[in-house]
C-alpha cells in the first residue's frame, strides 16, 4: 500500500471490508470465489481516485432531466406523444444530444438513427461499455418508459465527471431509435433489420427508411454501421419495470434473467350459422361456445404447470355477429409467452391438444395459423445477472430476480455482447399511459447501480 493510500481513510475501510469479508465468507459460510470476486471489485471501486466516498446519483438532476424531455410531445392527460420520427421525436432527442455533449461526450447518429456519446477510457485497446435505452413513446404514452434509462445513464457519465474518474474500457450512452415502432434501432445495430421493415408506416404517417433519414440516421449504411459479435465489452439497460412486481413487494432493484419470447398465433372456428331462435341447443354447431371453452383451456395450460408462462386470448371476433345468428365463425388470437422456447411450445401443445377434444365433441372445426412476430427468448448472461445483484448488495439496496414480461432493445443486444438490465419500480405497475410513474429515489438507485455494474465491468468481473 503507498503512503498516499496509508492517508486514505476511505481507502483503509474498503480494505479493512475487503479482508474481512475474503475471511468470514470463504472459511466460515464457504461462500462461492466468483460471488466473493463480484463483492471485492464493486468494494474495490471505492478505493480508487475520486472514489473516497462512493458517489450518489442526484435525484433532482434526475427528475429535472425527465420533466424537461417530457415537454416534447406533452399531451393534454400528462403524458406524452412522443411517436419515433414526429417533431417532438427530433426535439426531445436534440435534448438529449445536447445533455450528452455538456457531459463532454463525443456523440454521432449511426446509420439507424441511435445517438450514440462516447467518453474516452484509459486504454485505447480496451472495448467500449454500452448503457442506455429509448426516448420515443407510444402515442398516449407516459414520461418514463425509456427515458429513466437514458438520463440514468446520463447521470452515470456525470458521477463519473465529479470525481474525475476515467474508465479503463471507453463507455458509450445510446438513446436507440424507435424502439416503440419496433425496436428498430436496435435491430439495424445488430444487423437484424429486414429489408421488409423499411416501408412499414411509423405512428408519424413515415415509413421507418424514411424517418430514419428524417432524424439523422441512413439505413442504406446499416450493414456498414452494424456491431458485430465481441465488438463491445457489455451492453446494460436500466429500464422501468412496467408491472407491479417490485412496486408490490417494496422492492428496491428487478435484476432481470431474461426478455420473454412470444408466440403468436391467429385461430379460426368454424361452426354452422343458424337462425338462433329456431335451432335447439343440442342441434348447433356453436363457433362461439367452442371459442370460449377453448379460451378457458388456454388459461388452464397456462396455471397447470409450474413456472412464470403466460397465455392470452386477447382479441375475439364472432361472424356474421348478429345477435339472432349462432355464429358460425370465430377469429381470436393466442399469444404466449416465456423466458424459454420449450415451455412456449408445451403450453401451444396442451392447448391444441384441448382444440382437438372440443372439435370432437362440439363439431366446430378449430385451426392454428403461427404469425411470425420475431421474439424469441432471450435470456440474459448469468455473469451480467450476478454483478448486478452484487451491485445492490454492496448498495443496500433489495433486489428480486424476475423475467422481463415486455420486450427491450436488450433482446437483440444479447446476439452481440454479454447484456444486463436493471429494472426499477413502476408505481402501480401502471406503464404505456400518462398515469406511468417512477420515483425520484427509485430512479436513483437504479443509477448508482449502473454505476457499479459499469465500474465492476471495467475492472474485469466478466472475466471471472
């Protein structure tokens, strides 16, 4: 130890922490080396330059910057439209450029439209560590939905600057371009966008090639502008929840295993259409009875096993749809959803299986018809899970492992680089609407949690 730190006493603590905890842990409670190696470089992190006291995300800074970016696009109901593309799109997002080049970041729009700051590291061989998430809303959206993760990571690059602190790896912001549209930003970075996807019409009336161009971004280039595999050192997203696990449970931090993947499937009843005065009950081919015990058969596939799968027949339409004819054709939908493609097809399989029982004894012809939505499970790397859990340990803050019931930019990161995402609570588990809210506090634990992810990151807790 050098005089310099002999005078440290923040330094002294953390090494006073450190043996202590090396000891009790590995000879008394046989605690595992790699957890023990997470819990010594986050302890560690307060031993270094600028790291005396270990810094705190500012809260107000935080709510300041939400409320700012929520003017761009505010809606009558306290939300915001702030559609991919729109003009209040391109102003929230000159916004953030200019929030990111204050912090003395280098920024540049890729060919995808993602704003991408980068803060130069130590080494310039080392790969660069990338965190961030969206600033685009769904049309009647609310304020936090992608921006929490943003000026999260905003504030990350600014705690960083007041303690005058240099990474060895370069860190890099993203603000990803329509992600409500799709994730298209994401997927153009990935090299995942299809050529179909261009002339989709955005929410603003343009198709995503041309709103692309229209805030900065050239999908012509984006097999040229693509991050490949081990390009990256890590990727984390800090993200709202959007449901009310961790509101509910008065817990502090979603250390999230995986985005779920989704079936989606449209299914067809056919039956006989009749006049339903004149027809007896036990004389119909009723495509509405079937639709219906059919849709109690998902729900049981759903509860009968194990595990956290979710099935849902969200829409129903019955023909002719009048109210004195038994239909004779009903269209509803089927989705399912799960951290693992397995269970997604056990539970299709047990409620096909049920299709065909009530064909049988209803007389109602049943067919699935798969649509292809993309989205498949994706789980999240177990070393990038463990660091983040140690993260809030060190920070006092409680944590729950939980699956991500929504989809993320983070799911097509996974492809490229180890990625983690941190989930802070939504009040209410309200989100997609102006009544969406998360916490100043809440908001600021997620940050100083990013920030010890990334410091843990930097110091080589992948490699253990």
């Amino acid at each position: 130890m050098c005089a310099s730190q002999n005078h440290n006493p923040g330094h002294r603590q953390a090494v006073l922490l450190i043996n202590c905890y090396t000891s009790c842990l590995t000879h008394h409670f046989n605690f595992d080396m790699p957890r023990l190696f997470l819990l010594i470089i986050i302890v560690s992190t307060l031993i270094q330059p600028g790291f005396a006291q270990s810094p705190q995300a500012d809260p107000q800074r935080l709510e300041h910057r939400i409320q700012t970016l929520s003017q761009f696009g505010a809606n009558a109901e306290g939300g915001v439209d702030r559609v991919a593309y729109s003009q209040a799109d391109l102003d929230g997002r000159e916004y953030i450029i200019g929030l990111m080049r204050d912090a003395g970041l280098t920024v540049r729009i890729d060919a995808g439209g993602n704003i991408i700051g980068q803060r130069h590291g130590t080494d310039a061989d080392a790969k660069p560590i990338m965190f961030g998430s969206h600033t685009d809303s769904v049309p009647g959206g609310g304020n936090y939905d992608g921006p929490v993760g943003v000026v999260t990571a905003l504030e990350v690059i600014e705690l960083l600057n007041d303690a005058a602190h240099t990474t060895r790896h370069p860190l890099q912001v993203i603000d990803f371009s329509n992600e409500e549209g799709g994730l298209v930003g994401s997927l153009a970075l990935t090299g995942k966008l299809r050529a179909s996807a261009l002339d989709v019409v955005s929410h603003s009336g343009l198709t995503i090639y041309d709103g692309t161009k229209a805030i900065g971004g050239n999908l012509d280039n984006r097999n040229d502008d693509q991050i490949a595999p081990g390009d990256i050192e890590a990727f984390i997203e800090l993200h709202i929840e959007q449901g009310a696990i961790l509101d509910n449970s008065n817990t502090d931090i979603g250390v999230v295993q995986g985005i779920v993947g989704i079936g989606w499937w449209d299914v067809t009843l056919t039956g006989v259409a009749n006049h339903a005065g004149t027809t007896p009950m036990n004389l119909r081919d009723d495509a509405m009875l079937a639709a219906a015990e059919l849709t109690l058969a998902v729900n049981q596939a759903a509860t009968s096993r194990p595990g956290g799968q979710v099935a849902t027949v969200g829409r129903i339409q019955a023909f002719p749809g009048a109210p004195n004819v038994i239909p004779g054709r009903v269209e509803i939908s089927l989705e399912i959803r799960d951290l693992e493609q397995a269970v997604i097809d056990a539970v299709y399989a047990d409620i096909e299986q049920r299709a065909i029982e009530i064909s049988e004894l209803s007389g109602v012809a049943i067919e699935f018809a798969p649509i292809d939505v993309a989205s498949h499970p994706a789980p999240i790397d177990p070393r990038m899970r463990d660091i983040i859990a140690n993260a809030a340990d060190q920070l006092g803050l409680s944590y729950q492992r939980m699956p991500s019931g929504a989809g993320h930019d983070a799911q097509d990161m996974v492809s490229i680089a180890p990625t983690g995402m941190i989930f802070v609570p939504s009040r209410g588990g309200l989100s997609h609407t102006p009544q969406e809210f998360t916490s100043t506090r809440d908001m600021a634990n997620g940050a100083n949690v990013l920030l010890h992810t990334i410091l843990a990151i930097d110091q080589g807790a992948l490699d253990q």
